[in-house]
C-alpha cells in the first residue's frame, strides 16, 4: 500500500519506551510505566497502585500491549513521592535497566497445560543476558515472547526473538526458537529447555553484531543477515525442527478451563486498556473476598485472576462485570484497538475512545473482525493491519481499508457516519 508523508508536525516518533525512573510525557501529564511482564500481581498491589494513582496522576491506569501497567497524569515535581511509594509497596524495580522486554504468557505456572515451566526460562534468559550483553545491550523496543505451549499462546504478539515449548516427536520437552523476519516467524531450530535462554541469548548477540545503528529489530535485517546469525546455530546446540503449525491464539475471559476442563483463571478485560483507581480497588477487594492471592496482566489489555476454584473464579468476574469491565471474549469492543486520543494524548485531536464505542454496536453487520481507532498516523495502539483503521485528523476520521495508521486512506468520515455507516 502506499505510505502517507509524514512529518515532525504529524506524531512524534519516540524510539523509546516509558518505565518508571524515566516517565514519557503526554497529553495529561507523564506516564508512569509499570514493567509487569514476569511478575504476578497480589490484591495488595493494586490497592497501592490505586492509591498511587489517586494522589500523584489522574486516577486513569492502561494495561499495555506489553502487559505492563501505565500510571496517566503525574506531574513532575510527583515522581519522588510516586518512587517512594512504589518502594514501600515493594514495586519498585531494583535495577530498572537491566529489564529486558521479555513476555511470557500470562497463565504460565498456573496449570494450563503448559509443557514445561517456563517462569525459570524467563528469568534464566534475563540472567542470560544481562551476562551477555549488559543492561544497554538491546534496543529499547527488542523483544522476547516466551511460550509454554499452555491455553494462552503469544502467537499474535509481536517479539523479536520467539521461544515455544512443545514435545517433539520422542515426546521429549524442546523449545523452539524463531526470529521475527517481515514474513514472520523464521524457526531456527529447537533446542532443550536447559540451553534455550543461553541459546536466544546468543541470537540477540548476533543480532547486536550485525546491525547497523539504524536497525533496532530482527526483521530489519537482510535475508543475508539472518543466514549469517542462524550459520551460527549448530555452536548453540540447535538441531533441526519439522515445520511448527500455528497455534490458536485465544484470549478467554469470565470463567477460564483449560483443555481438561479444569478452572485455573478468571478473565477480566477493559475495553480499549482503560482502568480507573476505582477498578483497582474493587477488583483487589472482589480478590481478597474470594480468596485469590494473585493476579497476572495480559499482553491483550485484561487481567487474570489466577484459580482453581469455580466459586471464586465465578464470584470474581461478577464483581468484574459489575464493574463494567468485560468478561466475554467476544464483546465487540474487544474487536477494537484505540490509542487514549485526545485529550490525553498530545499528538491526538479527536476522541479516539467515543469513536471506538460509537462503531461497536455495527462491527458484526458491517462484517468488520478487526478495528483500530487511532488519533494520528502513528498508530500506536495497533501496529498491525487491521480490516478497517480510523485515523483522526480535526473533527474527522480518515478511512484505511486492510492496512495501518500509515496507509492511504480510501475516504474521510465524521463522528456521525460512524454512527449510521451501512457499508464500508
């Protein structure tokens, strides 16, 4: 597809991600960013978050697509008291930047049919390559998906370097890894569960090697490139693999079984990632009321409340819904990807999330499976193509069909055909 022109005046390209010692400022105020990847949550947590939230931002906390949480609306002369606070509550990263970008799923460890334990291979892979590379190897935005091969897979997650367990045909435990290449996932090869992170850990070295500085991703490399690295592979025990099918990537919400009909979670999402401290709270209440000790953010905006007992997974996610939060997979605004928009994004002059809410009630009529609301052509709550994407510019929305943020729009709507729109 053709590319718009874009320039300085159209979105601000960061190049980096917010955390908590190095806030990103927006619209209403600094982001605060949370790295909960490859930790689990206890009610407690999200008290001090709310609470957090309540006195030092705006009361407004996203779950990102990298399973982190946001605190939106801190001022500046805040962030001590915020620090402060986040230690107190035993928040606070000890060394904030030697986290890597490392995603595993977010049931992992809870018994969803997960083929090994894959909480060790995450903090093996960050040891790995802390060792390797040190805290400022990797670009900012390099990634890790880890995939026990349970219920949840991260097949529709974008990451750089891909790690998924499964059993080969010996029925003996391998990791599969893969790199990111604009065609998708290249598999390497597999290797064993004990030399899976030094393994990966060696990719991203290859990778630091041959780059150029303008190259922050594995799919950034040349086809010659890739070979290269991956010539490297017999030196780190990496053995040839049969052609890995897809996994269905399903993201259930409410009560949540896995494949031998045993409750291990209940599912709560947000529409469009957006909490408030009053969520926090009621969720940490429902979750001390029923018993559950502990919570796990998802890369797809929601939270899971990690059980065994049918009663509190039930209980919990009434007290979700109650809430207004969302606990069936197939609500149609779970179709929908929305940026803040404006006013709580600088970069976005229109109301991304009433827009979002005005076209749910017609996704299924239009026969719309895929949408994303943007306020600029940045894109930055969906990078991926979607079946439509509006991209907001003054009171009016462009209209890209199959594509992204960035592609050529085929027409311009207002807020109003939105609301009566009958085809595309």
């Amino acid at each position: 597809m053709t590319r718009l022109g874009s320039t300085s005046e159209d979105y601000r390209v960061r190049g980096w991600c917010p955390t908590v010692r190095r806030p990103m400022a927006t619209g209403d105020g600094l982001i605060v960013r949370l790295n909960t990847q490859r930790r689990l949550l206890a009610p407690d947590d999200l008290v001090a978050l709310a609470a957090i939230s309540d006195d030092h931002g705006n009361g407004l906390i996203d779950l990102t697509r990298r399973a982190n949480l946001q605190i939106r609306g801190a001022a500046e002369n805040a962030l001590p008291a915020v620090w402060h606070e986040l230690e107190a509550a035993g928040l606070l990263p000890e060394d904030e930047a030697s986290t890597h970008n490392i995603l595993l799923a977010p049931l992992a460890g809870a018994g969803d049919g997960e083929v090994t334990p894959i909480r060790p291979l995450a903090v093996a892979l960050a040891s790995a390559l802390s060792m390797r590379l040190g805290a400022h190897g990797l670009p900012d935005k390099f990634s890790f998906a880890v995939d026990g091969g349970g219920l949840l897979s991260l097949g529709d997650i974008a990451a750089d370097i891909r790690l998924r367990a499964y059993r080969d045909e010996h029925e003996q435990v391998v990791v599969a890894i893969g790199t990111d290449t604009p065609l998708g996932t290249h598999w390497l090869g597999a290797t064993t569960p004990d030399d899976a992170a030094a393994t990966a850990a060696a990719i991203a070295a290859g990778f630091m090697e041959h780059r150029s500085a303008s190259q922050r991703h594995m799919r950034d490399l040349s086809v010659d490139t890739l070979d290269q690295i991956a010539s490297r592979c017999t030196a780190w025990h990496i053995k040839a693999l049969p052609t890995l099918s897809d996994r269905a990537c399903v993201h259930p919400l409410g009560i949540v079984r896995n494949q031998a009909g045993r409750v291990v979670a209940a599912g709560v999402a947000a529409a469009f990632g957006r909490m408030t401290s009053r969520h926090l709270r009621h969720l940490a209440q429902a979750a001390a009321d029923t018993g559950i000790a502990a919570l796990s953010v998802s890369p797809w905006r929601s939270l899971y409340a990690l059980t065994h007992d049918e009663k509190q997974a039930a209980a919990f996610s009434a007290s979700a819904a109650a809430l207004g939060l969302l606990i069936d997979e197939n609500d149609s605004l779970l179709s929908i990807d929305a940026c803040p928009g404006a006013p709580s994004c600088a970069s976005s002059s229109v109301d991304t999330h009433q827009a979002a809410r005005t076209l749910a009630p017609q996704l299924a009529r239009l026969g719309i499976h895929s949408c994303h609301v943007s306020g600029c052509n940045k894109g930055c709550a969906r990078s991926k193509v979607a079946d439509v994407t509006l991209v907001g510019t003054g009171d009016t929305f462009a209209l890209v069909k199959h594509g992204t943020a960035r592609d050529k729009p085929v027409r311009t709507l207002t807020l109003r055909d939105l609301a009566s729109m009958q085809h595309l």
